[in-house]
C-alpha cells in the first residue's frame, strides 16, 4: 500500500519533515516516491507547504495518508479557501 507520511530530516532537537509518498513497508528515512510537502513544526504559524494538487491525485489512486499528514491537508484546504 502506498502512504503519504513525514520523513524526517534536520539534526538532533531540530526536526524538519518533508510531506512524502512512499510504499509502507520502507523506512522513516528510507526510499520515497514523490515529495510532495514540507512541514517544520519549530516555526509558527505557517509552517508547513503541500501540493494540494499532488497530494489530491495521490488519494484519487488510492494512496493513504497518516494522521498528521491528513491534518496537515485539511488545514491547507482552509488556508486556500
């Protein structure tokens, strides 16, 4: 099955995620599809980036996001609008 989850990035107490498609069974860090996102949870406010187009033709093929990544959508939904 194909997810849309965080990879993560940055150094130690700095976390940095990129938005990505992957297949479930590789790493955090490992293999990826497309990058479709960013995410960095230190700043405020407007901190994070998605391609609402991609991540929308990634659902439609039946791609699955996490939670956070679903969250994530629904505000950018909300910030579009």
């Amino acid at each position: 099955m194909v997810k849309i989850r965080l990879r993560r990035e940055g150094t130690k107490n700095r976390p940095y995620y990129r938005i990505v498609v992957a297949d479930q069974r590789s790493r955090r860090e490992g293999a990826f599809i497309e990058q479709i996102g960013t995410y960095d949870p230190l700043q405020d406010k407007t901190n994070f980036n998605i391609d609402l187009g991609k991540a929308d033709a990634w659902i439609g093929k039946g791609a699955q996001p996490s939670e956070t990544v679903r969250s994530l959508i629904k505000k950018a939904r909300q910030a579009s609008a």
